[in-house]
C-alpha cells in the first residue's frame, strides 16, 4: 500500500476533526476512495486537502 493513501479515521486524527465530520465531508464533496482493502477506504493526500478545506 502507497504511502500516499490514508483511511478516514487516520485522516480525522491528522486533522484534529472527529470521524463523523471527516465522513460527512467525504459525503457533501462525493468522494470515492483509490483503494480498498476488505472494509477499510483508503483516500490520496490531494483528497485530503479537500477535505480539510471542507471541514473549515
């Protein structure tokens, strides 16, 4: 797994926001994940930047 992709709990931590927020980010911006792995999706860093530019 690249470096590069990160899960929505991980993503949460790194930026200080709560699960729920991240995940109705990732909703209200209609966001599909590179990867998945079983139950875990897995976002790119330049979907991160677009959530944290949601959560603000």
């Amino acid at each position: 797994m690249a470096d590069d992709q990160i899960t929505a709990g991980n993503i949460a931590k790194e930026l200080g926001a709560s699960p729920a927020q991240v995940k109705k980010a990732i909703e209200a911006l209609k966001l599909a994940p590179v990867a998945r792995k079983g139950a875990c999706s897995y976002y790119s860093r330049e979907q991160v930047r677009k959530i944290k530019g949601a959560l603000k």
